[in-house]
C-alpha cells in the first residue's frame, strides 16, 4: 500500500496542496495504468493496418498470377508492315499475312485562289451539302444511308478560311485545311479530308442557293460535276490471313483473327508472319511480384508474432493468436494440393520451381518455372487458376483475412477498439470519482489546520499565563 508523508509548514500546520498532490498521485495510479494500456492498445492496431496493407499487396499479387496467365504476346516478322497485340482468346500459333492495299481517306482539293481570305461569292447563303457512301467504277455514287450533313457558306464566312473553319467547326466528319501550292498567281487551295477511311467513306459534295460561286469551287459528284480534284481515293485495306481474303476500313483489324488486333502500315512482297504465344515474359514478372509479396507479409507476421528474447525484443503483437493463425492458415493452403489437370501431374508449386525456403521464405527457380511453362503451359495454368489452384485458394485466404464483415484483422481491431472504450470509459469514471476525492482532501486537511492552528494559539496562551505564575 502507497503512502505519504504529511508535510508540515513553520507554523506546525500541514501544507495542504503538497499533501493533497501526493495523495492524488497514488490515487491517479490506475488511470496511468489504464492510459499505457490504451496507447498499447493503439499501437496494436497500427500494427495491424500494417499487416492489412501487406495482406492487400499480397492479394493483388495473387490476382495479378491469373491475370498473366491469360494474357498473350504476338512476334511480327516485320515491324514496319505489320504489329499486332493479343488478348486472352487468341489462339496461340502462326499466322502468314499479306497485305495488298491499306486502308486510305479520301482527299479533294479546291482550284487555286489568289488568296484565303478574299471573298468568293457574293455573300447570298449558299447550303453545303455532304454525303458519304460508296463510289463504284464508272463514278457511280451510292449513299451510305446515314444521312447528309450541311453548313452554310453567307456574308460572314465565304472566303477559304472562312468555309474552313465552317466546315471544322460543323463536326460532320470531314477536316478542311488551307494548302498552298507555291503557284505564283493562285496558290490557295481548300483541301477538304474524310476522317474516316474505307471505301464506304467517299465524299459527295452538293450545294444549293447563291451565285453559284461555290458551287463551282466545292460541288463534287462522282458521277457528274467534279469541281473538287480527287488527291487520294477512298480505299480499304485488303490482305489475307493464312490465304483467306479480308477487306477491312480501317488499318487496324479487331475482327479477322479471334483476340488479335492487328495493325496494317505497308504493303508485302512476301508474307508476313505474325507469332501468338503465351505470355511467359509476363507471368515470369507476375511469380516475382508473388513471391516478394508473400516473403514481405511472411517476415512481418513472423516478426511481429515472435516472442522476446535478449536480442530480439518482444513486439505489441508477440504471441499475438491472430497472426499465429493466419500463419498457421497460410501454411495450409500451401501444403494443400491443387487438383492436377485431366492427365496433368501439377499438385504443389515445388514442381515448378516455387520452393520454401528453410527460414520459412519462397523463392523461384527460372529455369524450373519457364521448363513448365513450356512444356505443359495449361497444367501450369490449372495450377493456379482451378478451383483449387493455388491463385484461387490464396485470394480466398485473403479475403477471409481483410473482410470488413468477419474478417480475422478488422475483429481482431474491433476487440482492441472495444478495450479502449472499455479503458476510457474506466478512467473517465475515476476521474470523476478523483475531482471528488481532491475536493474532500483539501476540505479535510484545510479544517485540520484550522484546529491545529486554533490549538496552537490555545497552547500559546496557557503558556503564557503559567508562565505568569
């Protein structure tokens, strides 16, 4: 049992604030006590949101092993005509391409002016009207069917600039430039772009009311009036996969092979060759990422978990049953094997060169892994993906772990949050009772000093009059 010693003043009264102050210190003792414990407690928890963000990192690495998994790559024989990217349903394979014409957008340019900014007509609004469709040999023109689009060339805007901008800015699908050609007398030109290629995209250009001025400059009708000079046709590309013929508008290709973009810049002498594979460069980077995620989360939980010795001191956490849990649970899953394959033999990541190390850590063996990637890449892909591959039992681990409802750290941080509650709600009772006691402290040693004062003054006077006699 704590005690004080009564201080005493000259005048042989008690200093009652020193007093009072001692005995408040033994009776505060057990709300120090109960503050260590939370600021204990606090530290519990940050070190588990460490351990939730490892979990996480850990999960996304997991995940990133069936995402590499289905990914493939493409090789090109020749760069500079051909490039390609696979996805997941790319067969994997060889596939020969020629390439006979690419893709184009039709161009038309105007006939020279003197300048772009010199008005052509005579300002009267004069409507024009573009179509885009199909031009047959012959100069036969038929419409796309997607409807006509216009804008209106008046007072405002009939220069070349000003029909430029127009057009631009009326978003039909065609992009109109100034071009100047160099030439002494009339170098302005409008040159006017589909942008959008393909044969589909050919231009039809009409044009009613006014003067009949720009009609004569812009009016474009394959089959009749060609006012506009055609500088590039409308064209779609036109190659072979593996001898089949494909016409495509556009220079990239989504359709001709399933999960292969292909993308057309040149034209072959010989066949191209384009090489779907297996993206072993990527899932090599994603085993990587796998085993420094688990070798980062495995020393932190054993660390952390570790009881104390002389050279390693015990942490917040040591002993802690939550982590020794998910360790014990993380080493089941690895022990546990994945069902092989229909004729496969793949059961545990040992067999493709993902080994436990002695001190408890994983590492790759390159060669083992690429080995089973080549030889039997779908065995390696049951593996981890299956139903009880080890990608699939790992994400569930940790889930179980990081689960917001049930999961094993936010209970656990939820039981430590409650014990905080519970120790605040403990020292804010004592507190109360303590302003209380402090009050009753000083009351009593203040009347105290008051009779040990009065006594004083009796005893001073009896002196005095013994003295007397």
């Amino acid at each position: 049992m704590a005690t004080t010693a009564a201080a005493t003043t000259s005048a042989g009264t008690i200093d009652v604030q020193g007093l009072v102050s001692q005995l408040m210190a033994v009776a505060n003792q057990p709300i120090t006590t109960l503050n260590t414990k939370i600021t204990t407690d606090q530290t519990k928890i940050s070190s588990f949101g460490t351990i939730s963000g490892l979990v996480s990192g850990f999960q996304t690495a997991v995940q990133g092993l069936n995402t590499a998994l289905l990914n493939n790559s493409t090789t090109s024989s020749n760069t500079n005509i051909l490039n390609a990217s696979a996805s997941s349903t790319a067969a994997t394979g060889n596939y020969a391409l020629n390439v006979t014409s690419l893709a184009q957008s039709q161009s038309l340019v105007s006939l020279g002016q003197s300048s772009s900014t010199n008005a052509i007509s005579n300002g009267t609004a004069t409507t024009v009207t573009f179509d885009f469709g199909t031009t047959a040999t012959g100069g036969v023109f038929t419409s796309g069917g997607s409807g006509t689009k216009s804008v209106t060339i008046d007072s405002t805007n009939n220069t070349l600039q000003g029909m430029a901008n127009a057009i631009n800015a009326a978003n039909i699908g065609v992009t109109a430039t100034i071009v100047n050609d160099g030439s002494a007398t009339a170098p302005y030109r409008l040159s006017l772009t589909s942008n959008n290629s393909g044969s589909s995209n050919s231009l039809k250009i009409t044009t009613s009311g006014g003067d009949g001025t720009i009609n004569s400059l812009l009016g474009y009708d394959p089959s009749l009036t060609q006012n506009m000079t055609q500088t590039v046709a409308a064209q779609n590309a036109n190659f072979t996969v593996n001898g089949i013929a494909i016409s495509s508008a556009s220079n990239t290709v989504t359709s001709a092979i399933q999960g292969v973009n292909l993308t057309l810049s040149g034209l072959t002498t010989t066949p191209a060759t384009l090489t779907v594979t297996h993206d072993t460069k990527g899932f090599n980077t994603a085993v990587t990422s796998f085993v420094d995620a688990y070798n980062g989360l495995y020393s932190q939980l054993k660390g952390r978990s570790a009881y104390g010795t002389s050279t390693s001191p015990a942490t917040e956490l040591s002993g802690d049953g939550t982590l020794r849990l998910m360790m014990s649970q993380l080493q089941g899953v690895f022990n546990t094997p994945a069902t092989p394959a229909s004729g496969g033999s793949l059961t545990y990541l040992a067999q493709i060169g993902i080994a436990f190390q002695s001190d408890g850590s994983l590492k790759v063996d390159s060669n083992m892994l690429n080995n089973a990637m080549s030889s039997n890449f779908s065995d390696v892909t049951n593996l981890f993906s299956s139903a009880t591959g080890f990608a699939t039992t790992l994400n569930t681990w940790a889930q179980s772990v990081l689960s917001p409802g049930n999961g094993l750290i936010p209970n656990a941080t939820k039981n430590i949050n409650t014990s905080i509650t519970t120790y605040t709600d403990q020292i804010n009772q004592m507190q109360a009772r303590n302003t209380v006691l402090q009050a009753q402290y000083l009351q009593q040693y203040t009347n105290l000093n008051m009779l040990l004062s009065n006594m004083n003054s009796t005893s001073t006077y009896l002196s005095q009059q013994f003295s007397k006699n």
